[in-house]
C-alpha cells in the first residue's frame, strides 16, 4: 500500500504564504514523479508543481513564480513553498506519486484565501 500523509493547509489572507507537506510512507520509497495538483469546487483537477527524482521540476502556468516544490530524500517527503497567495489560489490541494504510470493520492488539504 501507498500512503500520502499532507498537512499544512489552512486559511490566509491574500499576499500570504503557506507551506504544504506530503510524506510517503515506508522509506525510500520508488516513484516517478511526486508533488501536488489541486481542485476548486466545479473545476478539474489541474497541476500545481511536480518534481521527479532527479530534482527537475516543472509547475502550472498559474504559479508564476510564486511556488516552490522541494525533496526530501531521507525523510521521503516533498514540499510545496507558497507565496503571494490570491483567492484564486483556493482549492483542496492533493498530494500525488506516480509510480510506473499509476496515480496515488493523498486525501487533500484545504486552502482557503481571503482578504
């Protein structure tokens, strides 16, 4: 089994900034790419910022900029660094692993911005 285990959300006020964590259970885990996706009520599920093993990143368009996604190989966790948050940066935000093509997700941390 694979379990994703993210804390870190809450409500901010914009121009705010959060930091999302995701762990992996077991240690040392393999996978192909890990890091968060989010989903505002009626909207699809979109990409925020992945990272693979060897340390590449990529993120949504969105982000401008204004996210980081970091790696913890020892503690086998990933990170999301948030900055300059807008309301429409309010959505449930998912930690996924992708291993040798399937997705595994995490149960989701609300983000919620505000003035």
């Amino acid at each position: 089994q694979v379990q994703l285990a993210e804390f870190g959300g809450g409500l901010v006020q914009a121009g705010e900034s959060l930091r999302l964590s995701c762990s992996a259970s077991g240690t040392r885990f393999s996978f192909d790419a890990m890091g968060w996706y989010r989903q505002a009520p009626g909207n699809q599920r979109e990409l925020v910022a992945t990272i693979i093993p060897n340390g590449l990143t990529r993120y949504g368009d969105f982000v401008q900029g204004r996210f980081s996604i970091s790696r913890d190989k020892v503690k086998n966790a990933v990170y999301l660094q948030m900055d300059s948050l807008n309301a429409e940066d309010t959505a449930v935000y998912y930690c996924n692993l992708r291993f040798r093509g399937h997705d595994y997700w995490g149960q989701g941390t609300q983000v919620t911005v505000s003035s």
